[in-house]
C-alpha cells in the first residue's frame, strides 16, 4: 500500500496503479479532496477488483464524513 499521501484523487492513482506499485488504495476525505473524490475512487477499486481502505480524516468532522 502506497497511495494514502499523494492528493487529487483520483488522477493520482494512476502511477501507482500503471506501475503495479501498490497492492490497494488508500485515502481520506481530508487529504483526497472530498467525499465525492473518495467515493470515485473507491469505485475505481471496485472495477480494478482492489481493495480500498477508507483512512481516518485526521479529525472528528472529517472521520464522520468518511
């Protein structure tokens, strides 16, 4: 897993993906720009047949978002 830092989700899979660096994808509402961006993302996951772990969003507001 290597993809919880990189920000605007989810045009920054792509590398990580392409590369086969990564085993799934990770993210927060905080860092991935949103609830919407998490949400395409965790629907990118799915149609790639990858696991994604939902992080926690560094504070109360944002873990109840995610």
């Amino acid at each position: 897993m290597a993809t919880e830092m990189p920000m605007l989700a989810p045009k920054s899979y792509a590398p990580w993906i392409m590369n086969k660096a990564t085993d799934y994808l990770r993210g927060d509402v905080a860092i991935k720009g949103g609830l919407t961006s998490c949400l395409k993302t965790v629907h990118l996951a799915e149609s790639l047949q990858m696991n994604y772990e939902v992080h926690h969003g560094g504070n109360s507001l944002n873990n109840v978002a995610g």
